[in-house]
C-alpha cells in the first residue's frame, strides 16, 4: 500500500467514526472536509473512492437506517421528532429519503417494517420471526451456554474497518497482530479479539455493514493508515459464552436479542461486539469459542456478575408450526461449503469463479473449461436467496456473446431445457432448477443432488455446444 492510500484510508476512517457518532448534528461537506484536512472537492472524490457511495448519500443511509433500527425496538416513537433529530428539515425530505432506501413510507414501516426488510433481503430481528425459527436451534441451545450481566472494563484497541468484506476478516486480524508484534504494542498477558459491528445488520444489507477487527494494545497509538485506535468505552454488557460454528453465530446473536427482551433488559447505544478465545481452525470440529456482548442500560433489575442459562419462555417453544428459513450468512455459508467441494472434486476439469455476494436476493459462482473459455461461455450455479432453490444455467463473458448463443438455440428444435424469454434482461441463456426447497439440515445430501443434477445439465449442455 503506497502511502498515499494510507493517508487516504487514515482520515477517510476517522471522518467515518466521527460521522457515526454525530448523526443528530450538522455533517456538511465543508465541516467534514476541513476535518479530513481536504479541499471539498477532493475530500469528495477521496470519500466515493474509499466508501464506494457519495458522502450525502452515505450520510442520508446512515441516517435513515439509525431510525429505522430505533422503530424496529420503538414502534411507538415519534416521527418527526426522530426526523429532526437526525438532520430531516420537512416532513416530506424525510418521508422521501426513508422511502428510496425502503420502499415504503416511514408511517408504513412502523407498521410493516420487519415484512418489507425481509422482502428486499434483510433479515430483520423480529420476536415473531425468532419464535418461528426457536425450535430449528434447539438442539444447539441445549449446550452449556450462560450469559452473564456485568460491567467490562475500558479496552484499548487497534482496529482495521472494513465495509461489508466479511471475508477479509481473518486477513485484518493478521496484518494488526504482524503490525502489533513489529510495533511492540500488544496485550500479552490479557490479549484479546473482538470483531466490533457499527451497523445493525437487521437494517442495514450485509453489503453494506461497516466493521473492525480489533485487537488489545498496551499504550495509545497513533494511526498508522488503515490501522487506527479505537476506545471500547467501560460498561455493562450482557455477555453470552458460545462453541459454535461459523453458521451458527447469526442464530446467537438473535438468541441474545430474544433473552435480553424477554429478561426486561434495555438495550443501550454502545459497541456490539464478538470477543473470541480460540483459532476455530484448530478447533477440533471448527468450532468458535467466542463471547457475544451486547451492551445493556443499567436499570433497577440489573444484578452485576450474576449468570442465566439461555432458554426461552415455554409460550415460544409451543409454536411447531413456522417456516424455518436460513438467514443471509448461513446461505452464504453454505455456497461457499458448496464452491470448495466442486473445487476439490472437479480441480483438473473445471476453473471455478469467485462466489458473487453483491445482491441480497441471490449468490452465485461460475465453472467453466478450457473449450468453454474459448467460446466465452461458463455454467453458473445459483442459490435464490428469496424462495430458496438451486439451479444452474449457461451464461456468456458479455452480453454479445450470451445473445449469439440465445439465438442459435431460439432457432433451433432443441428444448430440453427453459430457454431464457430475452437476452436483454438476463445473465441466463438457458437455465433448469435442481433443487427446490433445499434441506439445509442434510448438507452431504443437499451437496451431492446439486452436483448430480449439475452435472447432468452441464454434460447434456457441453454436448450440444461441442457438437
């Protein structure tokens, strides 16, 4: 990283914590620019570069999501008092803005929120929504997990954020313990690790989530470009301890969510955060050894140091009859599962694309061969996030290509398979579903009825192209 982009990374990460903590207040370009110690115009452009959205729209989004989080908790809370409060000068700039990130007006989101979030590919926490899902993770909260309330100590940290590349995280925490070592500025004899999240992930699309990988630090740093301090602030935090898998931590977070309302605990403004105590990759079953902390109001029922079992109230465990449906990381969890087994069965035959993550409806990765490449062709397997089945099509590099193909086979008798109605709207040349209403509980069996049926639409397919 040149020094240039440190430099970049350095004010645009301070600029980005300030705004966090100041979304009540005045945020114009000019005040933010001058705090970044850049000319407007080029604080402008340094900010869509880093970011990837324009500084009045990442602000607006903030904005707009703040409340959109405070009426999932508060749906009693007024509008225009949150409105004002947060930067809107009318009814109607507001009603617009909530509208555009939405879909729907703020008066309807009070209402319908938690059902437009889960229809545009949030999954928002929601007590109806968890007791749909409460019987599916029974059998995982049966373990010995406690939660336990008390007060945690001020933390300094060293931290790396990131928007949305979740799965760059175990590369942050490597460069900040190479930098911490070189440095000499770690936490030996109490070291700890901590992912920290500065966005609520039932509002906000995970595309979109800012977090920081943290490490302990001895003494005050300086920022060192995308390497920067942060201060976990001393408070009470209710604190549940885990052994789980990586799919697994969605479910426990919302497990918190559900305990904490359920015990008449107020959630307060504060850091979320994962403290871990292992490397799950030495873990004998890949587990994570982890503690969820989410910070709470100190209230009269508040008892420092005492510990609870984590278990539900017996009106919740009575409802059998839910739709059970994956949540977002445990589908991307799965695709990626998915991507390493065709990886390893099929590594001399097939190249394997990366898994696109880019839409919250849908995830994806791509096989191709050497004869396929030539002709700018590819398969791609697809996992429809909305109404969860799998299916595979042919596809093209471009849009030419993908057209050229479309219409030799439009001109043909051949119909094996649903053939894509226009090219103009459509990755897909021709596409058949191979598996509907996937059973995530029986992955060997989900896998190997993906690769079989993907295979037979890739050899029938391969065929015609080669013939």
């Amino acid at each position: 990283m040149n020094e240039t982009h440190r430099e970049y990374l350095k004010r645009i990460n301070s600029i980005l914590d300030f705004i966090e903590k100041n979304l009540d207040t005045n945020l114009s370009l000019a005040s933010l620019s001058k705090k970044a110690l850049y000319s407007p115009y080029h604080f402008h452009r340094v900010f869509l570069t880093i970011v990837n959205e324009r500084l009045n729209e990442y602000i607006n989004r903030k904005r707009i999501e703040r409340i959109a989080s405070i009426l999932l908790v508060e749906p009693n809370s007024t509008l225009n008092d949150l409105a004002y409060k947060y930067g809107f000068n009318s009814d109607n700039s507001f009603s617009r803005a909530f509208k555009k990130y939405y879909g729907i007006s703020p008066t309807k989101f009070k209402s319908e929120g938690r059902e437009i979030l889960s229809k545009i590919g949030i999954e928002p926490f929601s007590s109806k929504k968890y007791i749909c899902s409460i019987n599916n993770i029974k059998q995982w909260t049966t373990m010995d997990t406690q939660i336990t309330v008390k007060e945690l100590p001020e933390l300094k940290l060293a931290s790396i954020s990131r928007i949305g590349d979740f799965e760059k995280a175990s590369s942050m925490f490597q460069k900040l313990m190479e930098w911490g070592h070189q440095k000499r500025v770690l936490e030996i004899s109490n070291f700890k690790a901590l992912t920290i999240y500065h966005d609520n992930p039932n509002v906000t699309q995970t595309s979109k989530v800012r977090f920081s990988t943290c490490v302990t630090v001895t003494k005050n740093i300086k920022t060192d470009g995308e390497i920067k301090q942060h201060k976990l602030n001393k408070g009470i935090y209710a604190i549940g301890q885990f052994e789980i898998k990586g799919e697994e931590i969605s479910k426990a977070w919302k497990s918190m969510c559900i305990w904490i309302i359920e015990n008449n605990y107020e959630f307060r403004d504060g850091d979320y955060f994962e403290m871990y105590h292992n490397d799950h990759k030495t873990h004998p079953e890949q587990k994570f050894i982890l503690d969820i902390c989410i910070p709470i109001e100190k209230t009269e029922n508040i008892k420092l140091g005492k510990t609870y079992n984590l278990n539900f109230s017996q009106n919740k465990m009575q409802n059998k009859q839910c739709e059970i449906k994956p949540d977002y990381h445990q589908l991307i969890a799965y695709m990626k599962e998915l991507r390493v087994y065709f990886q390893k069965e099929y590594d001399t035959y097939f190249k394997l694309g990366n898994i696109y993550q880019g839409d919250s409806n849908f995830s994806y990765f791509s096989l191709t061969t050497k004869e396929l490449k030539k002709q700018k062709l590819k398969f791609v397997i697809v996992l429809n996030h909305q109404n969860l089945s799998f299916s595979i099509c042919l596809s093209g590099q471009n849009k030419e290509i993908r057209k050229k193909y479309w219409k030799i086979f439009k001109n043909s008798n051949w119909n094996t398979y649903h053939l894509a109605a226009s090219i103009d709207n459509s990755l897909s040349i021709i596409d058949q579903t191979i598996v509907e209403a996937p059973n995530f509980n029986n992955r060997k069996s989900l896998t190997e009825n993906i690769e079989k049926e993907s295979m037979k639409f890739i050899k029938e397919l391969k065929d015609i192209l080669e013939y």
